[in-house]
C-alpha cells in the first residue's frame, strides 16, 4: 500500500492537527482572559474594594459622613498641602480620595481632590501660598466664592487617659488624626452658613457651658455641640420679657432651685407657640417644671431605690426613634436617673385634644415586687420625647418638641470623659432632632488612633507578603494549569 493511501497514517499530520488545536485553545484562553480584564477593570470602575496598609487611614468614611455628604449639593474643591514627610500626608490623601469616591455617587455633588506634595511641586505649591492665606501641612476647601482652610492643628484630638492632673498632663495625652471631622465641620460650614442657637438657661444651679469645671461645667458638651456647627449662649430667664426669637433648642440642664412662676410662664409659652426644648432634671418634681411637662404628656417618678447614686447607670437599650438611631451598641452613663413614663389618663394634659405623640428614648432595667417573694424585671425610660401630632390640629406652623431626661450628670465634664462618648452622642442626636436638622458633622470620637503613616507593624506586613508572595502567584499558576492542562490531554 502506498505512502499517498488515504488509510495510511500520517504521524506528521497528527502533531499539526495538535499543534493549531493548541493554538486555538491559547487563543481563545487570551481572549478569555482579556474580555474578562475589560470586564473586571469596567466593573471596579464602577464600584470596587480595595485593601488599605496606612495605619494613618486605615478606616474609611463614617456613617454619618456618608449620609452628609448624600444630602450635599454643589461643586466643592479640596486641596492638600502637605510635606512628604509629614505624618498626616497619607491619612489626608486617603481621606481626601475617600470624599472623592463617596461624592461620585451622589448626583449634583462634585467633589474635587487635590494633593500637592510640598517638597516636590514646588510651582504649584507657591501658586496655592500665593493665592490664599494658607501654611504648609493644610487643607484647603473651596466653595464657590468661600473656602475654609484647615490647619495640621486642627486635625489633632487630644484625648486625655484615665489617670492624669494639670501637672502630668501631657504625659497622659493620646493624639489623634481626626481630619474627617474637621473637614466635614468645614463643609457643613460653607454649604450651611445659617447655624442653629441652643440657649443653656442659667440661673438655678445648672450646668454652665462656660464652665470648665469637673462637676459644675458642661465645657465638653459645648464644645461638642459648637464643633458640630451649633452656637452656643445661655439665658437667664428672670432678666427677659421671653426666649429671644433665634432660639432653636433650649436646654435646662439640672436645675438646682424652684423656678419662678413668671420663668415657668415663659418656658410654658415657648412650647405651646412651637419651641423646642430639652429638660435635663434630677428631682420627679423637676424644679417647679413637673406641671409643665407633664402638660406635654410626659411625667416624672422617683429613681429606684435599689440604683446606689455613687455609680453611674450603664445602658444600651434604647427605643426606636431618630435621636437613637445612632446609639446602636453604644453605652450611656447615668447618675441614678429619674423615670420619665408617659401621663396616664388622670394626670394633667391626659385630656387635651391634640395629644402630643410621646416616644421612649433611653431604658433601663428596674425591678417590682409582685409578692413578698416574686420579683419583676421591667424596662422603664429615664429618657423620652414628646412631640406633637399635626400643625393642622394646632394652627401653628411648627410642632414642638421636647425631650425629658431624668438625669443632668450626664452632661457635665466628669461624665463626657474618656470612656463616656456615647453621652456626646446622645446630646447630640437629641438636639439635632430639636433643631429639626437632619444630620451635623461626626463627632471627634471618629478620630482614628494612629498618627503615623505608613505601613501596619502588626499585620500590614505579613498581610502585603501573603498577597505579594504566595496569592498573586498561585493564582498565576492556576491560570497557567487551566490553560496547559487541555493542551496536554490532546496531545
């Protein structure tokens, strides 16, 4: 039988048969591959993760960030001027590329970010100094016409520790990077110029904003209201016709003595005309204010006899309400606190028409003695608000709200300390809902703990040398097998 018999076997013919299925296989394996690169790069464009190793940043945005800059509007501008060596240079990048990536997502928001580095561009390092009034290791925010600049001191938070007086203070001083705070603060500023009032009432005793005393003063918890673009003055009632017409909340924080029946007149006037007030007491007769709150379907019992004053009440039960939403695996501390229970139907204002809607804030356990023998374990709020229905029943154009507290220690310094945080929080939430605001810039307690840039000692390392080293070749190798496998079963 001849070589040229279609029956004959050609070995030669075999191996070319192999050798263009293989490279069908390669090709098709390549264009797999680079579809699935186009694919995967349009994708993460869109919405991607990533991994960070600055210590400096290694959180992204907060919560309440997040929902700030969703209800923000306009074309903003950020520029940082830092040197390389700086510690905050890699934290502020990677905050300033966080406010980028956040404002894409929110349409009519344009967030532009710069970072200059101030050893290197030196052109348009000078063009910045020449322009605004601005130092090295700076924040430059930009709004239309306004810009606010935040220096490297602003984005400090000095938190003291546990054990430390006036003379060892600095040796007890934690730092903290909290250039999100600031900048938010700076943000909220530009685009909402207009800041609400919170008139502390003076005059019997209460904690004084202006104080910085441990026990008397409220300090901290003025500063935590003025950083979140509040402005803070204080009242005393007895030497005014009334509340001055720009108050947007008024707090009484723990009165000490009766009030007069003219300054109860006042305060009854402010709420049924649409003001908004937060009553901070210590006594179920609330300084004279009993009559009053209970007016607003809100009343005032004894704290329990079994919660010893000389330590504080820990909670974190809070109910379903705006100013808790934020309180979620947060503790508050109090100061063995009033109860603060709805009005039952033969107390006072039980009878109005527009009944004021009443919602528990913060609860804790109490217990009851059903029998000499039987004890109950119930929830009851020392916090509540109370606000009212509908304009339409009232004819007014505002609905007043108030929140009762049957506690003021939690307002003072000593309680808004380290380890107190959720007091602020508290605070805060509270007289944001009051102002009828929305949503205020995060607090200082997001600040993050590290200062120094760079790479995590802990586990930065060992995590980049796992991905570097053993994931990103092993998954090199694996491509590499699907592709050779099939090429080597056909041959």
């Amino acid at each position: 039988m001849s070589d040229s018999s279609p029956d004959v076997f050609h070995p030669k013919n075999g191996i070319r048969r192999s050798r263009r299925f293989a490279r069908l296989n390669v090709t098709v394996a390549i264009m797999l591959a680079f579809a699935i690169l186009l694919a995967s790069n349009y994708c993460a464009s869109l919405l991607y993760a990533y991994w960070t190793y600055d210590t400096a940043a290694h959180g992204k945005l907060s919560e309440r960030t997040h929902e700030f800059i969703q209800r923000s509007q306009g074309q903003i501008r950020m520029t940082a001027l830092f040197e390389h060596s700086h510690p905050f240079n890699g934290g502020v990048r990677h905050l300033l590329k966080e406010f980028n990536e956040a404002a894409a997502l929110v349409p009519g928001l344009t967030i532009d970010t710069v970072a200059i580095d101030a050893n290197h561009d030196l052109a348009a390092a000078n063009e910045l100094l020449r322009k605004f009034p601005i130092d090295v290791n700076a924040i430059l925010i930009e709004y239309g016409h306004e810009y606010r600049i935040i220096s490297e001191h602003d984005m400090i938070y000095a938190k003291p520790g546990n054990n430390w007086s006036d003379e060892t203070i600095d040796k007890y001083i934690t730092l903290r990077f909290s250039g999100e705070h600031a900048c938010v603060a700076a943000l909220s500023d530009l685009l909402n110029p207009v800041r609400s009032i919170v008139y502390f009432v003076q005059g019997h005793g209460e904690y004084n904003p202006e104080d910085p005393h441990q026990i008397t003063g409220a300090t901290k918890a003025a500063q935590t209201l003025s950083a979140s673009g509040f402005v803070v003055k204080t009242l005393n009632l007895l030497e005014t016709s009334g509340v001055p017409s720009d108050c947007d909340v008024l707090l009484v924080a723990g009165p000490r003595t009766v009030f007069a029946p003219r300054e109860i007149e006042i305060l009854s006037t402010f709420l049924a005309t649409g003001g908004n007030a937060m009553i901070l007491v210590d006594t179920y007769d609330a300084s004279g204010l009993a009559a009053s709150i209970a007016n607003w379907g809100l009343s005032l019992s004894p704290p329990n006899a079994s919660t010893s004053r000389t330590h504080p009440v820990a909670t974190r039960t809070y109910g379903a309400h705006p100013i808790t939403r934020r309180l979620d695996n947060i503790t508050t501390f109090f100061s063995n606190p009033c109860f603060v229970d709805r009005v039952s139907d033969n107390q006072a204002g039980s009878e109005r028409a527009d009944k004021p809607l009443i919602s528990q804030l913060v609860l804790i356990p109490t217990s009851l003695h059903d029998t000499e023998t039987a004890v109950q374990t119930m929830l009851r709020p020392i916090a509540s608000a109370s606000e009212l229905g509908g304009a339409m029943l009232t004819g007014r154009r505002f609905n007043t709200r108030l929140v009762v507290c049957g506690d003021s220690a939690f307002i003072s310094n000593a309680m808004n300390q380290e380890g107190y945080s959720g007091n602020k929080t508290f605070l805060l939430a509270a007289t944001e809902w009051l102002a009828g605001r929305q949503l205020l810039p995060a607090t200082s307690e997001d600040a993050l703990p590290i200062l120094n840039s760079g790479i995590d000692p802990l586990y930065g390392w060992t995590r980049l040398g796992v991905i570097t080293g053993l994931a990103f070749p092993v998954s090199i190798l694996l491509f590499g097998l699907l592709i050779y496998l099939p090429v080597i079963h056909k041959l």
